[in-house]
C-alpha cells in the first residue's frame, strides 16, 4: 500500500513541479500580475510534496525485537 501511495504522490509531485515552471515562464498577463503570489503558493505546495515522496520512498527501519 505504501509503494501505490509513493508513486501517486510521485506523480502529483512531478504535475506540481511541471505547473511550477509553467508559472516562472510563462507571458499570461494574469500570471505575470500575481508572480511572487504565485511564486510563494507554488513553494508551499512543492516542498511538502518532495518531502512525502523522498520519505514514502526510503526504506523503513526493521524494529528490533525485544
């Protein structure tokens, strides 16, 4: 179950990111307006999402028995 849910969040990483460089490139009059708005949303929606697919992907520590 956690591999499905990495790879989904994965791919909503990878839509985000994508979205992201649209907003830095892109010449809509109404982008350009808001930017830095847009800028900073864009942040705070990519930074938590790289850090819950890095974590959903790396290994889980076998508990030692007692």
């Amino acid at each position: 179950m956690r591999k499905i849910l990495a790879v989904f969040v994965t791919f909503l990483t990878l839509f985000a990111i994508k979205e992201g460089f649209y907003i830095l490139n892109t010449t809509d009059k109404e982008i350009v307006n808001q930017r830095t708005i847009l800028i900073v949303i864009t942040l705070s929606i990519i930074i938590p999402l790289i850090l819950l697919s890095l974590w959903l992907w790396s290994p889980r520590k076998n508990r030692p028995e007692n």
